[in-house]
C-alpha cells in the first residue's frame, strides 16, 4: 500500500472517529439535559429541581454537590416541557424557569437576596429571559399596588377604595399590553403558550351582552390541549378555575356541557385528559352544591364505562368510582325517592315486645323480621303511602345540635303551612336508635308530624339517601319525585323553595 493510500486510509478512520464523537455528543443534546446554576450567596447543601403540574408541584431531581453557589442538574433524558422551580435545602422556592426544547443546556446566574428574581439571568437563553424580565414586571407591580394601599391608609374608606381600584385597573391594562406584546414576540413558543393561558380575551364594545359573549366564546382559544406541557405551569388550573367558577353558567346542565367541552379537546390517553377527569371527579363527588351529583354521576357514565377511558386509572379504583356513582343515582334531583318502611314512633312499645330493641347482632334482627314478618308488615309506615303534594323527608337526631336548632324552626313553619291551607305533610325520620331520647323529644316539643325511626333496622338509610351528617332533607312531590336535597343545615331555604312551589299551583 503506497504512502498515499495509507494516509487517505487513516484519514477516513479518523473522521468516522471525529463524525461518531460528534454524532454521540448531538444524541445526548438531543436526549439529555443539564442546567447549571451560579448562585451567590447560596449556603444550601442540597437543592432541588421541581415543576408544576396542574395544581401540584413535582421534584423532579436533586444536587447533593453544591460548592461555592454551582448547582448542577443533569439527566440522560430530556426534560419535559414545562414551568419548573430552583428549590431550597428549606423547601422554598427560589425562582422559576422556562424549560422547553430549546433550553434542555440552560446556564443561569444570580445572587440569593430579597428579591432574587431581580437579578437572575440566563447567559445562554434570550427566551429564558423574557420570562425573567416578565416575572420581573409582574413582581413590580405587585410591589406598586402594596405602595398605593400604604399610601392610601390615610385616606377615607371610600377614597382608599377608589384609589386602590383606579391603581388596580392602570396595573391590570399595562400587564395585559406586556403579556400581548410577548406573546408576539415569542408567537409559536412555549413562553406564547403560557402567556395565552394568562391572556384575557375581550371584545372592544360598549355592548356588556356581547362583551360576554365574545369573552366566554373564546376563553380557551388557542389553548392546546392535546399537549401535556400546557398544564406543566401555575396558570392552566387557574384558568380552568376561573371558567367553572366565573365564567360557565352554574347549573348542572350547564357544568355538565363545560366539561363535555373541555375533555372533547384533550386527546383519549394523555396525561391531561387522565388528569382532568380526576379533577372532575373528585370536585364533582365532594361537591355540596345541591344536584351536582349528577354531574359526578354523568362523568362516570360518559368516560368511566368506556375502555378507552378506563384504562387510564387502576381497575380497582374505576369499580369503586362506578359503584359509588350506581349509590347516588337513586338520589338524583329528578329521580324517584327510594321507598322507606318505616316504624311510627308510637308502636316503640310494641317493636320492644317482639325483641327489636333488644336485639345486638345482625343474625338476631334477621331471625325477629323472619319471625314477626305479618306483625312488622301492619306497623309499617311507607313513604309511598304518604299522601301530599309537597312532602319534606327529613333525617334527624335528637343528639344533634344543629337538628335541636332547625326542627323548631321547621316545626313552626310547617304550622303556618296548615294554618294558610297548604298541602305539606314531614315525614320526620330519627336516624339512630335511642328510643326513649326520641320519644321524650318528641313529647317536649309536641311534633306533631309524621314520626317514624327505622324500628326493624332494615332500610339502611345512610346508603339509600346518602346521610353523613344531620339534618338532612329532602323535598318531594306528589309522585315521590327528588325535587330538592340536601339544602345544608338551615331549613330557610327549603321552607322558601316550599313558598315557591305553592305560588306555581303545586
């Protein structure tokens, strides 16, 4: 092999070396992440990497090897999309920080002090920047508004008010110009993508009506929902608070339509979709609002029985969701009223002959209700049998302290019902079993309705009509239909929901 073979042999060796080593190094910038972090003033030993998520934060990794203030994240994977934070030794954060594709090698510096954010900077980011000098601004003005209230605190209550409000709108028109003028700037980044999320979208008119309308029609424009970074930030679940809170009409008709809507754009298997059908869930199962049961109820039967769905939770967790939703839905607004077999309280002598008092264990009720069988079907007072075209079922315990304030509110206006002629009738069920308690209380304070205990102790009550606290009531029509439930512990509002229905003719 001549000289120059061996020569031109040998440089193409090394340039397929040179070419692979380049090649591996463009591979772990694609794949791996480091952020390096130079901070004066930092005594911390130990730091953390966190980001958002919806309405959490996440650490993500941790540095044990801090000297002079240099922190070091770094991973062989790319981080994702997302909003994350510098975490001290003491948990608390320092600052935040854009991370996308193009900032996965991110060099910041700064100085620990009261206002850190004042001075932190991105050597090798001018995107990173804007998010700085845009936390930066919005800090600013935070520090502006507690200036003007301080200064105010001399003035009159009304002058205060109407100084603070003027400040409050300049503030609110300057930030909504900066965070417009960014978004341009940076139209197509992620920064864009969460500046969208803060952006208020209004119509210039006089006219309030469509104002509204234009600002509810367009609240989730351009808003991406088929990408998990979206609620990789502080400011989605902000928004999506906001819509439900403010701008979605709050009926459970409505709701339902908004969540509809909202998951209609998430795609079926993302992070997203899984974590807003939580967040439904739980808000909707827990709700105290009257009827929004049903939209609990409504979620699980549009995205829990279908498989495409179910598969993003644990088996065992959806079944105890769908059956949880099969025990509220004899409750609904709208659905029939479970039917009761109730023992008047007057017949307490009588259950106590046949051993019902007595009796401690489930096996001994079971063998006294197979054994009085005909004498327990004659005392039986059903709430089908009752007869009225306004019925109040209410659950009560004469132990309970809201029920010795609300029974006589409610006992004395269902008196002025039957004074003005009203077809109302109670249906009073004490919920526990101490018998001679019920009676004395009903004795002393001569309730003169219909009162019933759950004598053969098997109506199981607590699951039918969902009882965890007392009173509880429920407003019925005619047919047994739920017309009202659960109105809280003042009986004011269910006795003005009576008042309406005997307006409308019932």
């Amino acid at each position: 092999m001549t000289a120059e073979k061996l020569k031109f042999t040998y440089m193409k060796k090394y340039l397929c070396i040179v070419l692979l080593y380049m090649l591996s190094l463009s591979m772990q910038a694609q794949t791996g992440f480091k952020i390096t972090i130079n901070l004066k003033n930092c005594k911390d030993t130990i730091a953390y990497l966190s980001y958002y998520q919806f309405d959490n934060t996440f650490v993500k990794d941790s540095c044990t090897k801090i000297k002079n203030g240099k922190i070091i994240f770094k991973g062989s994977n790319k981080l994702p999309t997302g909003i994350y934070s510098l975490v001290s030794q003491d948990k608390l954060t320092y600052f935040d920080f854009l991370i996308d594709d193009e900032t996965q090698n991110l060099d910041l510096i700064g100085t620990v002090e009261s206002n850190i954010h004042a001075n932190i900077k991105a050597t090798n980011s001018d995107i990173e920047n804007d998010f700085f000098d845009y936390i930066k601004f919005v800090n600013d003005q935070n520090d502006d508004l507690k200036l003007a209230k301080q200064k105010s605190n001399n003035l009159s209550p009304l002058d205060s008010i109407a100084v603070i409000t003027a400040k409050q709108k300049d503030l609110d028109l300057a930030l909504n110009q900066y965070e417009l003028q960014l978004h341009q700037k940076r139209k197509g980044s992620y920064l864009a993508d969460v500046l969208n999320l803060k952006i208020e979208k209004k119509y210039q008119t006089t006219d309030r009506f469509l104002a509204q309308k234009y600002y509810h029609d367009h609240y989730w424009d351009d808003v991406n929902f088929k990408e998990d970074a979206t609620i990789r930030n502080p400011f989605f679940f902000q928004k999506l608070n906001k819509y439900f809170d403010d701008i979605a009409v709050r009926n459970t008709d409505s709701i339902i339509v908004a969540i509809d809507t909202v998951l209609s754009k998430t795609n079926s298997k993302s992070l997203i979709r899984k974590i807003l059908l939580y967040h439904f869930i739980y808000t909707y199962a827990n709700s105290v609002t009257m009827g929004f049961d049903k939209v609990f109820v409504h979620i699980v039967d549009t995205y829990f029985t279908k498989k495409e769905n179910t598969d993003l939770y644990d088996s065992e967790l959806v079944e105890q969701i769908i059956i949880h939703s099969e025990k509220l839905r004899p409750q609904l607004i709208g659905s029939k009223a479970p039917n009761l077999f109730m023992i008047n309280a007057t017949d307490i002598q009588e259950m106590a002959k046949m051993g019902f008092e007595s009796a401690q264990t489930t096996d001994e009720l079971s063998k006294l209700q197979l054994q009085n069988k005909d004498r327990l079907n004659v005392l039986f007072n059903s709430l089908n049998e009752v007869k009225a075209n306004n019925i109040l079922l209410v659950f009560w315990d004469v132990d309970c302290d809201h029920c010795k304030v609300e029974i006589p509110k409610l006992l004395k206006a269902y008196h002025q019902f039957q004074k003005e002629g009203k077809d109302v009738k109670v249906y009073c069920v004490y919920i526990k079993n101490k018998t001679a308690d019920y009676l004395t209380y009903i004795n002393d304070n001569k309730l003169d309705w219909i009162n019933v205990y759950d004598g053969a102790r098997n109506n199981d009550i607590y699951e039918k009509y969902g009882i965890s606290y007392a009173p509880v009531v429920y407003l019925l029509d005619k047919n047994k239909i739920i017309k009202a439930k659960k109105i809280g512990y003042e009986f004011l509002d269910i006795i003005k929901l009576l008042e309406q229905e005997f307006k409308n003719g019932s």
